[in-house]
C-alpha cells in the first residue's frame, strides 16, 4: 500500500478540496485522517457548489472510495445530514463511504463545553465541538463510533454528558436531543470497518488533509490551533499507516496567505488592499462565514512547513486573485513582529510570464517543484505544470 497525501501548509483553506477533487480518481481511496466539521471543503459538481465538512472530497468519483478514518471526530447529525444532501444530487453514498470504528463521537455536550468555557471565543475556533472531543479522547473518556455496538451506549453518552455538567455548578442539565439519538441510529445504515484491516486491503490511498500545519496543535501557532495533527504524522496516527507507506506528500498553499481566527499571523495586511484580497478572493469561512484575515505569503513559515511535512510538491492557488497589483510581497526572513520582505513584479493574469517568474522563485528558494496551479474556482480551472509528476491511475 502506498498513501499519498494532500495538506495545507499554511493556515487552512488552501483549496485542499478541489486538489483531492482533481487528484481522486488516480487512487482506490480518499480517506479523512483527523479534524472533523470545522473543515469546509468547497467543491463544485454539475455546476452546484458544495462544501463538504465530513465527507471526504473523493465522494464524487464513481470508482472511489471514502474512508472516514480513526482520527477524525465526527458530528452524527452534520455526517447524517452531508449524506443526505448528496444522496439528493444521486451520489451513492452507502457504497462508496467507510466508517472508521475507532472515529471519535462530537457530542451535542462537547458544542455547550465550548461555549460555557468560552474557549471558542479566546481562540476563534468553529464552534463544533471539535476541542472538547479531542479533550475527552486523550483523557480516555470519549466515545468512538464502535462504542454504539455496545448494549449500553446510551448510559455511556448519558453519563459522560452529567460528568461534564458537573464540572459547571449551576448550569442546567444539558439536554440530548431525540434528533441526535436519530442520527446516531442512522449511522448503523453506513459501512463500519476497522480503518487498520479494511485499508491494508487497498494499494492507493490519498489521505485528504483539513485545516493547515500551522494549525497543528503540535506545530502551529498554540495555542491558537486546532486540536488535532494537521501534519503527515496525522496521517500515520490517525490511518494507522507507518511512515515507509507515505508516497507523494503534496502541499497546497495559496499565493497569498489567510487565517480565520485568533493569533500571530506575522504577514498579515491591513486596510484596503486586505479588503480587496477579501473581496476578490472570496476570503469568508466556509464553516463559520466570517471573513479571513488576509496577508501576505510567508516563505519563513512555508520553509517549516515544508520541513516538517517532507513535502514533495507544491501546488499553489488562488495566483488569479492578485492579478492586477503592480507587486506583490513575500516574506523572506525577520522575526515575527518585524518581517524583511522581498518585493516582485506583479502579474496581470496566471499565464503572464510574470506569474511563471514567482512560481520559479518559489521553487528555487524551497527546492521543491509546484506541480500545478489552480487558475480559477472552477472544477476545470487548472494547469499542470510537471505533468511527470502526476501520478498514475489506480
Ligand atoms: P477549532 O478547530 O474549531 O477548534 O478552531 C481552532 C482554530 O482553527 C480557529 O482559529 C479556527 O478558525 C481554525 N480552523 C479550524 N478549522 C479550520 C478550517 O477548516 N479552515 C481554517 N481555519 C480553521
């Protein structure tokens, strides 16, 4: 078995998505390895956008399968909910998605400990419960999907949600509503599979990354992060893969940078030209609506990234958008609060010979070859730069 992977090295929304999307059909599997509905993958499929938070991004190839694997925390109601809008648009799910059984359950508690603790606010998270699900899987109290095989589930989930509500004197119980035990029923009309056994059955695996490295509750900017590993030891820990199975580590980044949320972001642009990148970019969280910091690149934090990632390819995004400006930025050194950039021509479109300098430059100061840029938000806005690069079909 070779796994694949596909990650954003900066602060998420790279366009992870439409990679995946452009890449899935080379692969038996796309498999989700950790975070969960705090990711937003935008897609279009016939002309419809859609945005996917559980399901992973192959699920509108025929011949491919989906695995929702051990280290993602699922939402049952926002799953449930995702398969039934695509099986509206005649996607067939049942065959074609994989339930982990070791995937941990977001339960409708974990959303309300977000809120009283008033962690969401500090640090800008999404709101979905993702850190009180991590919490409870690293203090071994969570609840994993093939916990429901148990005869006592209910009393478990029951007794983790008054051991939570204990811990705040005076809040009131905090109800489980009958839509939640539904769409946990509904679950069981899904394939369960243990991710170790069923994987090892499949030669090409692409696992699809959420969020960015600088998001990585290990190496991003912590606290500010998620809780989960972004990086490719998130793909080891969360398919149950060894590291010698990693293929291709492809990189997406965005010609510019952006963050949702709190904390350091060292590029970051002010004023009217962060609105206009906000604008032209369509810079708005594609979980929460609220719109993105906007910045420039950081080739400091790229570096790192890359490091840490082993990346071998770039692909970078989202070029189209800065079409227009006289120059552009990069960050080249200088500590965070006081950035050294290095300026170069700005380009008017992606196939101005401009545009091809700043993708070579790119390559010449991170050593690594940018495959192909996205030219647009189309599912057809691409072009490949390294066609050698790409992989062969499954
Ligand atoms: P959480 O993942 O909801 O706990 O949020 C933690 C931090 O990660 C916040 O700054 C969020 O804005 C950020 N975050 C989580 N998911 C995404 C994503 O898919 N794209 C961009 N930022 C994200």
């Amino acid at each position: 078995m070779q796994v694949d992977v596909v990650l954003g090295l900066q602060w998420g929304d790279e366009g992870k998505g439409k990679v995946v999307d452009a890449l899935a059909d080379r692969y038996e599997v796309v498999a989700r390895f950790q975070g969960g509905p705090n990711a937003g993958h935008t897609l279009y499929h016939g002309g419809q956008k859609v945005i996917l938070h559980q399901v992973p991004a192959g699920i509108f190839h025929e011949t491919v399968k989906c695995l929702i694997g051990d280290g993602v925390v699922m939402d049952p109601e926002i799953l449930m909910g995702e398969v039934a809008g695509l099986e509206r648009m005649g996607v067939d799910v049942e065959e074609r998605l994989f339930l982990g059984r070791g995937v941990q359950l977001i339960l409708p508690v974990h959303r309300w400990l977000e809120e009283v603790s008033q962690e969401g606010e500090r640090i800008g998270t999404t709101r979905r419960g993702i850190g009180p699900a991590y919490a409870d899987r690293y203090a071994r109290r969570g609840i994993a999907l093939g916990d429901l095989e148990k005869a006592d589930y209910r009393r478990q989930i029951l007794d983790l949600v008054a051991y939570h509500v204990a811990h705040f004197p005076g809040a009131s119980q905090v109800e489980v509503p009958e839509r939640f035990w539904a769409a946990l029923e509904s679950l069981r009309r899904l394939r369960w599979v243990s991710t170790y056994e069923w994987l090892r059955h499949h030669k090409r695996v692409l696992a699809e990354g959420s969020q960015g490295t600088m998001l990585d509750v290990f190496a991003g900017s912590y606290p500010y992060v998620t809780s989960s590993h972004t990086t490719v030891a998130g793909v080891c820990a969360g398919l149950l893969v060894s590291p010698r199975q990693i293929g291709q580590v492809w990189g997406v980044i965005k010609a510019y940078a952006t963050r949702v949320g709190a904390g350091p972001f060292p590029t970051e642009i002010t004023g009217e030209l962060a609105f206009w990148l906000q604008e032209r970019g369509g810079e708005r969280g594609s979980t929460t609506g609220r719109l993105r910091r906007c910045g420039w690149l950081d080739l400091v934090l790229l570096k790192y990234s890359i490091e840490i990632n082993g990346v071998t390819a770039l692909i970078v995004t989202k070029g189209d958008v800065l079409a227009g400006l006289p120059s552009v930025k990069v960050r080249v050194g200088g500590p965070d609060d006081a950035p050294i950039y290095e300026e170069l021509p700005g380009w008017e479109s992606v196939s101005d010979p401009n545009y091809e300098a700043f993708l070579r430059w790119i390559e010449a100061q991170t050593g690594v070859p940018v495959w192909a840029i996205s030219t647009g938000p189309q599912r057809e806005d691409w072009l490949i730069r390294r066609k050698d690069l790409m992989p062969e079909r499954a």
